[in-house]
C-alpha cells in the first residue's frame, strides 16, 4: 500500500477532516500544499483534480476523489481492516447522523466558525449580528444533540463512527471562540465533545493543525 497523498491546507476544515481519518485508520499520508491565499486552487493542475477548484482532494494510486465527506466514506470502506471501524454495516443511526452533520449542523456552524476564527486570521473584522444569528441557528441544532446524547453515548449509538468524526474539525474551532459555551451549556454534548477529543487519533490531527 502506498502512502495516500491529500491535497490542500492543514488549517482547513474539509481538510482535517478527511486527515482525522487517516489517523484514526492509522494511515500513512503526505499533505500536498494548496494555498487558498494564493489562487493555486483555481489553476489548471489542480482543476484537473477537482474542477470545483475546493480542497480537500485525495489520491490514492489511481483514485483521485474530492468532497472530504465523500473521501471519508471511502477511506473507511476500503481500509475497513485498518484502524478504528468507522463506517459499520447496517447502521441506520449511523447514516442518519451522517446526514445530520452535513445538512444541519455543518451549515450552522461554518459560518459561525468562519465569522469568530476564520475571518480574523485573513484580517477581516467580525460581523456581531452574524454571529449572534448564526449562533442562535446552532443552538436549536445542539439541543436536538443534547437530547440525542442523553441517551446515546456517540452520536449513532455506543461506539465511535464517522458521524462523530466528521463533526470535530468545526467545532475544534468552534471552542477557541467565545462561542464555546454553546458546547458548554449542554453538559451532554460537551461529554460527547470531552470523550471524542481524547481520542489519540484526534490529539494526533489537532497537533497537525498550524494555530
């Protein structure tokens, strides 16, 4: 097996999170830089990766895939043996907090991530009235969590899957802001939070993480 090679940023949300997999599958990888900053997403060798011109992108051999949900998807299916089982067969809890992540909480909290920590790393100033709605739009998503993970230890049950994972790079984030007390008001979610970021494969991606 070769070493897989992703494309894109280490500070990047969709990046970690394909990253977060290959160290919970205990992969070997190589980062191959591609700056926002600098436009190299929009140039002709990288559109000929992905076409959108978005990061992340793997290549794995002969596979190329783009799309860090998708790529995730992959990963613990051709590499089921490796690691930590992230994707077990015949879980509809599982597909359905997948689902969740990407249609209600990953809208939610991108822009609020974006507006508290993104935005003034590039210099830009914080929208308050943003915040405050992208916040309160969160908020009706995490008590539908804390509901959830009053009963559920993870998200799809009693163990550990991709529809935990695929939810940690945002809100990694997320408790570098002041915002965090939308995790630390429900005691539920942050001991969701508390558990899932104790995991060694995490401690190992957020290390990776230049902040």
């Amino acid at each position: 097996m070769g070493v897989l090679k992703v494309y894109g940023m280490a500070m990047s949300t969709n990046t970690v999170r394909v990253v977060a997999a290959i160290n919970e599958k205990g992969l070997d990888y190589e980062l191959a830089l591609v700056d926002l900053r600098t436009g190299a997403h929009k140039q002709p060798d990288f559109l000929a990766l992905n076409p959108f011109g978005q990061i992340p992108v793997l290549q794995d051999g002969d596979v190329v895939l783009f799309e860090s949900r998708a790529i995730n998807r992959y990963l613990a299916t051709k590499y089921k043996e490796s690691g930590e089982e992230l994707l077990p067969a015949g879980s509809a809890a599982l597909e359905v907090w997948l689902e969740v992540e990407a249609q209600q909480f990953g809208p939610a909290i991108s822009e609020l991530v974006f507006q508290l920590f993104i935005k003034p790393l590039l210099g830009g100033a914080t929208d308050a009235a943003a915040v405050e709605a992208q916040a309160a739009k969160l908020g009706k998503v995490l008590d539908v969590y804390e509901e959830r993970l009053a009963k559920n230890k993870y998200l799809a049950g009693d163990e550990f899957t991709l529809a935990d994972l695929n939810h940690m790079p945002y809100i990694n984030y997320l408790m570098k802001t002041p915002k965090a007390e939308l995790i630390a008001a429900r005691p539920h979610v942050e001991a969701w939070w508390d558990a899932v970021s104790a995991r060694p494969a995490w401690k190992k991606t957020a290390a990776s993480i230049p902040i």
